[in-house]
C-alpha cells in the first residue's frame, strides 16, 4: 500500500515539476520573441520617420502573416508526430501524470 502512493506521488509530482518548468520556459522563450520583433518593427518605423527608410507596411504584414501560419501549422505537425508516435506510452502512465502535467504546465505558464 505505501510503495503504490509512493508511486503515485512520484509520478503526479514529476509530471507536475516537468510540466511547470516546460510552461515557464515557454513561456520566457515567447516573451522574448515577442521583444525582439517588437524592437525590430519599432525600429523600421523610426528608420521610416528619420527618411532613411521607405517601408512597405502591407509587405511586412503579409510576410508576417505567414510566419505565424508556419509556426502554426509546424506545431500542429509536431504534436500530431508527437502524439502518433507517444500514444501507447501515455495510456501506460496514466491519469496522474498527465494531469500534474497539465497543472503544473498551466501554473509555469501563469507564473513566467
């Protein structure tokens, strides 16, 4: 009795550490993205402002339409291949991790 909760903890709070350090770093990895790119477009628009520049703000949408579709569509890839190739593993495992996964992801997401 006490080696099964044992297991039990181990495996809800492994999934949970695994997944509150997989959100936050995510998270941290998009707030960074999100800076540069920011700095990058602020930058164009001073570079227009001073007349050094001459942008084509339509383009520059367009392009960056389709980089967020790409992303998109390679994570959509990545978890399909991921849950393809995974799917009996986490049937094995069951409940308990995946659900400290999911709260300690959500939590790491909250927290980053």
């Amino acid at each position: 009795m006490a080696t099964d909760l044992a297991r039990f903890a181990g495996t809800v709070g492994g999934g949970f550490f695994i997944g509150f350090i997989t959100g936050y770093s995510i998270k941290k990895v998009i707030k960074l993205a999100a800076v540069i790119v920011g700095l990058f477009i602020a930058a164009l628009a001073y570079l227009q402002y001073q007349r050094i520049l001459n942008v084509d703000w339509e383009r520059v949408q367009g392009f960056s339409q389709n980089g967020i579709t790409w992303v998109v569509n390679a994570l959509a890839h990545i978890s399909n291949k991921i849950d393809a190739s995974h799917s009996g593993t986490l049937s094995n495992v069951g409940i308990p991790l995946v659900s400290g996964v999911s709260a300690g992801f959500a939590l790491g997401l909250a927290r980053g």
